[in-house]
C-alpha cells in the first residue's frame, strides 16, 4: 500500500468510526425504547383492566347477596339492572385485553380460564336469583353456598394468577429496560474506547510504517558508504514508495559490492602473479602460490601437483599446512582420486561434508576436520598443465570464487612459460652433451663400422639359416594338413570359448557339416548339446569343456555327437588340451564312429545273456576283456555279484579297479596274477588261467 493511500486510510478510519458509533448508539436507544414501551403500553393497562375485572366480580357478588336480602321488587330489580350492568362491563374489558392486551399463549390461557370461570359464576349467580324471585329463598341460599361458592373460588383464583403473571412480566419487562439501559451506556462506553484505540493504532501503525522504512534505509545507505556489503537491504519486497526507494538503494549495493569484489578480485591476482614471475623451479612456484592464495581463501590446507607426460601421471610439488602422515599422494594417476579424476574430466571437482578421519587441519593451537575439499585444474588451452588441491573450513563465495576462475587461466599461463623456460634450459643442456657425446661416437664410430662389416656376413648367414627353416615349416604344415586331410578320425581344435579353430574332412564328412559351416562355431551347442538319451547336456559337465577351460584331458566312448540331419552318431572321443607358455590357449579333439562296435557289443550282450542263462545254472561267472586298449572289460551279472562289484551300466568295470581289488587280497599272489594275464594279452600264453584272493568291494 501506498503511504497517500496509508494517509486517506487514517483520515477515513475516524470519520466511519464515528458513523458506526452513532449508528451503534440508535441501535441502543432503540433496544430501550421498545422495553420501555412495552411495559407503558402493554403491562400498565392489563394491570388496569384486571383490576377492573377483579372489582366487576366482586360486585356482581355484592349484587347477588344483595338481590337475596332485598324485601320488594323494587329492590331486586335495582339489583338485576346493576347485575347486568356488571356483567356487560365484565364483558367488554375481557373483549378488549383479548383483543389488544394479550402478551403470549400463557396469557391468552389465563384469559380464556378466566373468561370461563366468569361464565359459570355469571350462570350460577342468575340461578340463584331465579330461585330467590320464585320464592325459593331457602334453595337460593343453598345455592349460593354451595356449588356457586366453589365457582366464585374458582373465579377468584383465576383472577389472582392472572394477576400474578401480568405484575411478573411487568416486573421482568421493567427489569430489561433497567437492564437495557444499563448495558447500552457500557456498549456505547466500549465502542467510543474501541473506535479510539483502533484510530489510535492505525495512526501508529501508520506512523511505523511510514517512518521506520525510512529509517531502516538510512541505517542500509550509510553501511553501503560504509562498503558494508553484508546486510540486507531491508523493505524490497514492499510495494509501496518505500519498497521502490529500497530496491532503487539495493541496486545501489549491488553495483557498489560488484565494483568492490572486481577491484579485490583484480589486486589479487595482480599480487599473485607478480609474486609467480621469480620463480626459477615448479617446486619454487607451487610455494609462492599457495603462500599467497591459501590465506586469501580463508586458510586450511592445499597441494600443488605437476603433470608428467611421462609416465603420464600427476606429482606433488609443493605443499601448505600438510602435515606428516596426512595420507596425501605424491603421486596420482589420472583418474584416481579426487586429483586424477580433476586432470581427467578436466574441470574442478568439490567434494563437501567430509567424515571426520578424511583429513584434518592443525596448528600449534588446536585441529579441525575442513568443511570441504576442492581440486582445480590448471589448462593452457586443452593441456593439462597441473591441479591444486584446496580444503578449508567453509564453502568459497562469490568473491573468492570469482578470484580462482580469474586466477587460473593467469597462472596456467604463467606455469607454462615457466616449464617451457626450464625445457629450454634442459634441452640447451641435453645439446652441449650430445655435442661431446658426438665427439666421443665419432671416433667409436669408425672403430664400429668395421665391426659392423663382420656382422653383415654373419647377418647374411643366419637369414640363409631362417630361409631354410621357413621352407621346413612350411612342409611341416603341408605334412600336418594331409595327415588331416588323410586320417579317418575326425579331428577339429577349439580356443577357450568352445569355438572351432579347424576341423578335417573326416569330421565334417561324419557330421555331415561343410568346414564353413563349423569353423568360428561353439562346438558344444553345434553337435554335442544332448546326452544319447534325448536329456539336455550342460556344456559345464562336457569333457570337452574341462579339456579347454581346465586342462583336463579325458578319453570317453559312450557318449553321441550329433549330425547335422539331427541323427546321433555314437562315437569314442579323446579331448587333449593345447597348452602354449604352460597356460591352456584351446582343446584338440579326435573322435571315431563306434556305431558298429556299439552293434557288435550289443550283440556279444545277447550272447553273453544266453550265455549267462546257462551259466546261471552252473553259477559259474565270467568277463570278457576286449584288447581295444580301453582298459575296461564287460562282466557278467553273476561274475560281479561273486566278485561283490557295485552294480555299473552294461556290467563294465576298468582293470585299475580289478588290479586294485586283487592287490587289496592277496599281494603276492596279484604279482603273480598280474604276470598270467599281461601274457595271455600278449598272447605269450594260451590260456589265463589264475587262482586269486579278491578283496570284495561290498563287504
């Protein structure tokens, strides 16, 4: 609000004040005129008329006993006339307080009990007179005071609590006009204090607001003379006159501050710089700047660090306030730590609400934990030339911040002349020793070049020697290929991932795959996924896997690889792992097709069943060892229940394992053992023929 608008709004606030003090006062005046005329036009004239009333029927009483004592006719018509007379006078104010004096439903039932009772004594009383002028005086009397008693009791009663609840309201109606007037000076006393106080305040309140902005503005242009830039100018968000005053000093402030942190910003750097020109080493630079811009910065602690191209990492050169054992690198590689993530990205890296162990800055007074740790990056262009790393107690400002973006352009400059000032001086150094290191190879030359002639013949003999064993490594890897080609195994090599390096036709031609179609292809899932019984073979359970990934050679024959029409070829495989510098580099595998040696055994198994069906009944068992050099042998169902074998599929047992089990038995009888059946394999012996002691694996 404006202070014009302020100034009409104290001179309008009194003068409605003062409307609606007089608008409250007839208010007032009008709540006890209606009281006060409620108690002179109402309850005094029903008090009135029922005094009438009351005096009408004790006269209509008087003129009954009257009639009875009167002694002629003269008389008892005097009273009938006065009796009437009473009675119309009766009637008429009754007419008249119900028609304009009755004051509620109370009222109107005391009237009607009245007007009720009056009927019946009225009847009653001309009864009795009936009776009196008959001559029936006797019976009159009786009359009279009998049942005409009780109605003019009943009457009388009515009368007097009619009375009583009209004196009651004329009592309660003279109280609330008491009452009225009494609360109607108070009011009118609180709203004249009320409408006093509240144009007192808003005068005030004006007052306030008019001189106390004015004020505070003072207070904010003599600190702003002052170069106190801090506080607030107060009242800019007021929309009045005062609040364009104080955004009109604001702006004032701003541009002071502004001026005054360009001018701080400006002789800091000036002073920084000039102290960074005698530097005659980066040790001696790193110092001089943290010397100068730790303190301007509020103090704490700070690393300069150089970039080294070779071997491609940052160095701390120099230091401020680190102390011993602080865990700061002296060297850091890009990307490591808040220093080497700063030289990769490039840009200054803030790293805020350190934990307590992080690192401390210590005088000799006492210690603190800084509030936050900052690295900036110091760049010539895109090369990266070093990187400070500050902590301090607080968060920069707009001011100290303004100096480090102002600042490191200034001394990445100055840094690069520097380095740029001692590679020079390094290479002019690096020259003046070539130059005598020339003179010595100079003279080490000429003895050399003889030296070199004698190793040009023997040069020249050992590319002969290289020529010869290129052309015998080339027939090797012609007589490797046509063994390949030539060999009815199937062959093919895979790397550790499982995929196929090479294959021979033999391979391909049993798969009934073309060799472009399997090399670079992962071996398991291209014809070996599935076990022979149809169930899913896991690549980590395969032979071939342990041969490439572990190592571990293995030679199996019950096992199928699978065609490429989708049919299973039974085959018996060796898995061989290459081995280069004593670490596996992939796997060869050779494989045969067993189909018809898979025939025959399932054809000796039948003879054998028939074979033990007869046996069976001489309990006699036997095995059958096939010289394929597998060194497994098939046994029959009887002999591996004598023999107390594990029960194993199609009965096949390995020799180790009968060897072991004879040994276990009798030791020096296994010798002898041994040596009957290595020569009936030989075929030294016709017949084997041995008696052993066999330790029973089940017992």
């Amino acid at each position: 609000m404006t202070i014009a608008r302020r100034l009409i709004l104290l001179l309008a606030v009194p003068l409605a004040a003062l409307l609606g003090l007089g608008v409250f006062v007839r208010i007032q005046l009008s709540q006890v005129e209606s009281q006060t005329r409620f108690v002179s036009e109402a309850q005094i004239p029903s008090l009135a008329v029922l005094g009438n009333l009351s005096r009408m029927a004790e006269g209509l009483r008087v003129t009954v006993r009257s009639y009875l004592l009167a002694t002629n006719e003269a008389d008892r018509a005097k009273c009938q006339v006065e009796f009437e007379a009473d009675e119309a006078e009766m009637t008429r104010f009754l007419g008249r307080y119900g028609d304009t004096l009755v004051t509620g439903d109370k009222d109107r039932r005391l009237l009607d009990d009245y007007r009720e009772s009056s009927r019946d004594y009225v009847a009653a009383a001309r009864q009795v007179m009936k009776l009196a002028a008959e001559g029936r005086r006797a019976e009159a009397l009786a009359l009279l005071n009998g049942p005409a008693r009780e109605v003019s009791q009943r009457l009388s009663g009515a009368s007097t609590g009619w009375i009583q609840h009209n004196e009651t309201l004329a009592d309660s109606a003279g109280k609330a006009a008491v009452e009225a007037i009494t609360g109607s000076r108070w009011k009118m006393l609180i709203a004249n204090s009320a409408a006093f106080l509240f144009t007192g305040a808003l005068g005030f309140l004006t007052f306030r607001r008019i001189v106390n902005p004015i004020r505070a503005l003072e207070t904010s242009v003599k600190a702003i003379a002052a170069g106190d830039y801090a506080k607030e100018v107060p009242f800019t968000q007021a929309t009045d006159e005062t609040g364009g005053l104080a955004r009109s000093v604001d702006v004032l402030k701003r541009g002071s501050a502004a001026m005054e942190a360009q001018r701080w910003v400006k002789a800091n750097v000036s002073k920084v710089t000039g102290e960074l020109q005698g530097a005659t080493s980066v040790q001696e630079f790193g110092e001089r700047l943290l010397a100068d811009l730790v303190p301007m910065l509020g103090g704490g602690v700070a690393g300069f660090y150089i970039f080294e191209e070779h071997p491609g990492c940052l160095k701390r050169v120099a230091g401020y306030g680190l102390t011993e054992g602080a865990g700061a690198s002296s060297a850091v590689e890009p990307g490591e730590g808040l220093i080497g993530q700063c030289a990769r990205e490039r840009k200054s890296v803030t790293l805020a609400h350190l934990p307590a162990d992080y690192l401390r800055i210590s005088s000799g007074l006492g210690a603190g934990v800084p509030a936050q740790t900052m690295a900036l990056p110091f760049l010539c262009g895109d090369t990266l030339l070093g990187v400070v790393e500050l902590a301090t107690f607080r968060a920069f400002n707009t001011q100290e911040q303004a100096l480090l973006t102002e600042l490191l352009p200034v001394v990445a400059l100055s840094l690069q002349v520097l380095l740029r000032n001692l590679r020079t001086q390094e290479l002019l150094g690096q020259t003046q020793a070539q130059a005598r290191q020339l003179e010595e190879q100079t003279e080490q030359l000429t003895q050399s070049q003889e030296e070199l002639l004698a190793q040009k013949e023997e040069l020249l003999a050992q590319q002969q020697e290289l020529t010869r064993q290129r052309e015998q490594l080339q027939i090797s890897e012609e007589r490797s290929r046509l063994i390949l080609e030539s060999s009815a195994e199937g062959i093919f090599g895979v790397d550790t991932e499982g995929c196929i390096t090479f294959v021979n036709p033999a391979a391909c031609r049993m798969l009934g795959f073309s060799a472009e179609e399997l090399l670079g292809q992962a071996s398991h899932s291209t014809f070996h996924h599935h076990r022979p019984d149809g169930r899913e073979y896991p690549k980590e359970e395969c032979p071939m896997f342990a041969a490439y990934k572990h190592g571990r050679a293995s030679r199996i024959d019950d096992e199928f690889l699978w065609c490429k029409d989708g049919a299973g070829l039974p085959v018996e495989y060796g898995a061989t792992p290459m081995r280069k510098d004593g670490a596996v580099v992939g796997a060869v595998i050779s494989f045969t097709d067993i189909t018809e040696r898979k025939r025959a055994e399932a054809e000796l198994q039948h003879s054998h069943f028939l074979a033990d069906g007869a046996l069976e009944l001489t309990r006699t068992g036997y095995w059958h060892v096939p010289l394929d050099g597998s060194g497994r042998y098939n046994s029959s169902e009887r002999a591996a229940r004598i023999f107390g074998d594990p029960p194993a599929a199609d009965h096949r047992y390995s020799l180790a394992h009968w060897a072991e089990h004879v040994r276990l038995g009798d030791e020096a009888a296994a010798r002898v053992t041994a040596e009957n059946f290595q020569a009936a394999v030989e075929g030294k012996i016709p017949v084997y023929d041995a008696i052993y002691a066999y330790k029973r694996p089940l017992d």
